[in-house]
C-alpha cells in the first residue's frame, strides 16, 4: 500500500507543475501575438497611406 503511493504522488505532482509551467508559458506568448498583430495591422495601415500596397 505505500508503495503505491511513493510512485503515485511524485507523478501527480509533476504533471500539476508541468502544467502550471505551461500555463505560464503559455500567458506571455498570447500577450506577445496580440501585440505583432497591432504591430503588423499598423504596418499595413503606413504602407497604405504611402500607396505601397
């Protein structure tokens, strides 16, 4: 019955702190697209003023 238990818990352990690990991975590079595509809609839009596209 330990034995059980030694190996159950570290594996738990592990996927919650993978996750969380990913999750916090995960914030950043959402925050980083929202900000290329403004910076790319931005880009168009200049390039449009100055008849380029």
């Amino acid at each position: 019955m330990p034995v059980d238990g030694m190996f159950e818990r570290p594996y738990t352990v592990r996927a919650v702190k993978l996750m969380d690990g990913l999750s916090a991975m995960a914030l950043p590079a959402v925050k980083l697209s929202r900000r290329l595509e403004d910076y790319l809609e931005a880009v168009l839009m200049l390039s449009r003023e100055d008849g380029v596209a």
